[in-house]
C-alpha cells in the first residue's frame, strides 16, 4: 500500500502498530481489530491491498488537491 501511495504521489502518515501504542491503540479504537495495512481518507477505509480501493481514495485526493489554491 505504501509504495502504491507513494507512485501516486499521494501524501500520507506511516503509522507502525509494531513500534507504537498509540498507533496500536487508534487503530483498535477505530476498527475494533489490528488489521494491517489500514487506510483512512476522510470517510474512507481501505483494509488490505485493495487496488479499486486504494483508485478510489487516489482519486479523492486527486479530486481535493485540485480544489486547494
């Protein structure tokens, strides 16, 4: 997922539920599970690699970026 993002030149926060509590903790919260990879983009959620997904949330942020002066 991360590399997908990154060739996609879309913008995101890495967080490792191996090396954090915390990120463990916000994904438990949200989830209810420690499903990894997990990708939130305003109201959507991509668990997995999930490419029709992951088009969708590009292209939200595409659609964003491109409302943004």
């Amino acid at each position: 997922m991360r590399d997908y993002l990154e060739a996609n030149s879309v913008e995101f926060d890495d967080r490792n539920i191996r090396q954090s509590d915390k990120a463990r903790q916000e994904l438990l919260a949200l989830t209810g599970d420690l499903v990894v990879p997990y990708l939130i983009y305003e109201d959507q959620r991509v668990t997995g690699f999930d490419p029709d997904g992951l088009d969708a949330v590009t292209e939200a942020y595409r659609a964003a970026a491109v409302g943004v002066s």
